[in-house]
C-alpha cells in the first residue's frame, strides 16, 4: 500500500497523532500536507507522551523519513524549539525534511492574527492566534516568504521588504507599530544555518519513494468540518485538511493514494467558535471532558463535547473518500446509561439527511436522535473485537453501516498499545 493518507474526520483533535504514530511504524516515509503549529498531536508511547505541533508524527522513529510539504506554513522558533524539545529526550530529528516550497510564518503574521480577532469581536473566529491564516493569505497574495530565499539573502531582503510596505500600514492602523525590515531580515537569517540540512524538493523525494514501492504516510492536521472550503465557514481553519490536499501538499498525483484513513472520536468535540448542533451542557458533556482529558494540545483550551454527529461524519466520508475509520476514545463513553448518536437534522420544519449547503441551516439545525444502549464494562483491558461487551460493538457496527465504510481501528485508552485493530467483516471497505 504505497500511499495512505490520515486524516481528520471531524472538527479536529480526533486522535490522528496516535494513528498516524500507529501506522508510521510500517510507513517509509511521513509527510505533513497542511496547516502550521495551530494543530497539536499528541502520542503516547510506552507511558511517555508526546506532543508535537509542525513535525510529522513518524519522528520517533528515526530510520523513517518526515517531510514536511509545501503545504505547511512553518514558525521558525516553533520548529526548532520541537526539535530541541525532542533531541533533550533521546530523539535527533535527524530524519526530518523540509519542503523548501514551504511558506515561513513572520513576526508580522502573528501580530495581524491577534489584531484582526480583537477587531472582530463578538464576531471572531477563535484562531489560535499563531499567524497561520495571515501566513495562507500572503502566500495566496504572492508575497509570502519561502523556506527556499532563507539560501539567498538579496532575495530574502528585497521580498521582506515589500511586504512591510504592507503589513506596516496595518499595523500602525492597529495602532500597534512598525517593523523594520532589516531587523526581520536578521532575524529570519539566524536560521539559515539551522535550516539549511533539512531543506529538499519534498515533491521529488516522495515520487521517488512511491516510485520505489516504499510506503508513504500522508498526515493531515486539523479536520474535514475545518475545512476553508467545505467547513463550517467562517468558523474554520485557513486551509484544505481533506485528503485531496494531501496531494497539492505535497507534490503527487492523486493516482499515487490507496487508502483514506479517517479519524473520528466515538462521541464529538470542538474548539474554539462555531455552530455544534449535538453540543451538550449537561453533566453527560462535562464527563466526556473530564474522562477523555478534552483540553487542546496547542492551547489548552476546554473543548466543547457532544455526542457523536453521524450526519457530519458521513459528510467527511464523502469528502475525503474515506476508506477506512479509526475511532478513537471508545473507552469515554463507558458507565453512560445510553449513547445518543444525531442521524438527521431539524432546520425549522425541514428534516435533513444530508450536511446542509447553506451556513445558515447548519448553524439553525437542530440533532435528531437515534438511542444505543450503553455498557458499564472497562474497555481499556479489551484486546480484541470479542472482547468488547455487545453493546460497545453494537455501537461500533452502527457507525460502520451509517457511513458506508469501514471501522478499522478502535481506540479505547491513549496509549498506542490500547488499540483494536478490527477484522475484515466489520464494515464494507477492504483489508489495509
């Protein structure tokens, strides 16, 4: 299977770290195809977590190679503050590349970040606050800053400088100052030398590995309902984490992709601002946090809990041709009395069976349920199908025959170790 892709299948924070880290150990390759250091993936390895923000998450592996694509916007300090983060436990990051296609995240894309929120108010979209979105918007305005002109400093400055003719008018009507484009020229050369071993045509690289048989990994961040296109818009993130951008992220064709491995929680969550019809305030919300540690790994922010929304998930199906599911955090939902999962929406008087085009049914519509029994048995001791209790499996199957896919991977407990990994009669897809 020379090319799967992971992705994420609902509003992010699904557990793609721990699959991703799962699969990496027979991939030859990973490469990361979207999104910056506002996505957080977290593993958990023989009791030792991990948590990592722009470097692929095969790096605990280091006879793997991991690339990160031209897809990427990438923060300097974030990067090689990962790496010394990784190298202080043991793991050189050696076996890292770095797209020279990639745009580089300026001090001036963070300051904009958080003027522009502050300046929406009520309004705002609840970025992390890291630069990605002002980063995506220079690169789409042709006057972004590449990993490739940190190798020629009269280019690195000319570019620097026409951007500030720009960005300083903003800033200085934010009122927050301007920046001197020598001083941001310096500063983005510190890391010249530090760059300059990882730095490769990651396009040709992973031909080269496809060409040779070798398996590659396509790891996405963030999920299909934070989409910029097919998202909950405007409360999305400032790129395509779907798996056809696996392929512009990275630099192959999509005839290259065998497998779609879709994330998806067992229950569902989501950070930050934006319509959530299955949201839950009660009690039963405030226990799938505490139990399932709902808290984001870049910001630390409390995420919004809900039971599983199966409507949106078929939708992801579909959008990304999911050829297989991982659910993760089956072990949450134990001790529930019964499990809700939303099949349709109420928008008004109309029933919709299908994610609604118009951002103003999605934000108006309203979960219709269909109940499951639940189960009280701990499932973190579960090694196999059999071994969950029927009413978990139950709940599994459902899933399955609702998304027309198939169930592949169960999580019940964080470490990598507590995963299930299903046989081929669960569900419709066909053997990884």
């Amino acid at each position: 299977m020379p090319g799967t892709i992971v992705v994420g299948a609902q509003w992010g924070d699904e557990g793609k770290g721990k699959i991703t880290d799962l699969l990496a150990e027979k991939a030859d390759v990973v490469a990361r195809f979207q999104g910056g250091n506002n996505a957080g993936h977290t593993i958990v390895r023989d009791g030792e977590e991990f948590k990592l923000h722009l470097i692929p998450s095969g790096i605990l592996y280091e006879a793997k190679t991991c690339v990160i694509g031209n897809g990427v916007v990438i923060d300097p300090r974030i990067l090689f503050g990962e790496l010394e983060a990784l190298r202080a436990r043991g793991i050189s990051g050696d076996n890292l590349r770095v797209s020279g296609n990639a745009h580089l995240i300026m001090p001036y894309h963070l300051l904009l970040d958080g003027a522009n929120e502050q300046q929406l108010g009520k309004y705002k979209i609840g970025t992390t606050g890291r630069g990605i979105g002002p980063c995506y918007v220079d690169k789409y305005t042709r006057i972004g800053i590449r990993v490739q002109d940190l190798l020629d400093e009269k280019i690195l400055r000319r570019k620097v400088k026409t951007a500030l003719q720009e960005k300083n008018f903003l800033l200085q009507r934010y009122d927050i100052g301007v920046l001197d484009p020598g001083q941001v020229s310096d500063e983005l050369l510190g890391y010249r030398e530090r760059f300059e071993p990882f730095i490769c045509d990651a396009g040709l690289l992973v031909n080269r590995a496809l060409d040779e048989g070798k398996h590659v990994l396509f790891e996405g961040a963030q999920g299909a309902l934070l989409d910029i296109d097919f998202g909950t818009y405007p409360f999305v993130t400032s790129s395509n984490p779907i798996a056809g951008a696996a392929c512009t992220g990275t630099g192959v064709g999509p005839t290259r992709i065998d497998h779609v491995i879709g994330v998806a929680k067992a229950y569902t969550t989501r950070v930050g601002e934006g319509p959530f019809p299955t949201e839950l305030f009660d009690d039963t919300g405030a226990c799938m946090r505490d139990v399932g540690h709902e808290f984001g790994t870049t910001t630390g922010r409390e995420r919004r809990c809900g039971w599983l929304d199966l409507v949106a998930l078929k939708y992801a199906v579909r959008l990304n041709g999911i050829t297989h599911l991982a659910l993760t955090k089956l072990d949450v939902l134990a001790g529930l009395p019964a499990l809700k999962v939303c099949t349709r929406y109420k928008a008004g008087r109309t029933l919709l069976d299908e994610f609604p085009l118009l951002q103003t049914d999605f934000h108006h519509a309203r979960p219709v349920y269909e109940e499951l029994p639940g189960w009280t048995e701990d499932l973190r001791d579960c090694e196999t199908w059999q071994d969950l209790p029927q009413a978990a499996r139950d709940y599994v199957q459902y899933i399955a025959d609702f998304t027309q896919t198939r169930v592949k991977f169960i999580a019940v407990g964080p470490g990598r170790e507590e995963t299930i990994i299903l046989p081929r009669s669960i569900g419709r897809g066909g053997a990884l």
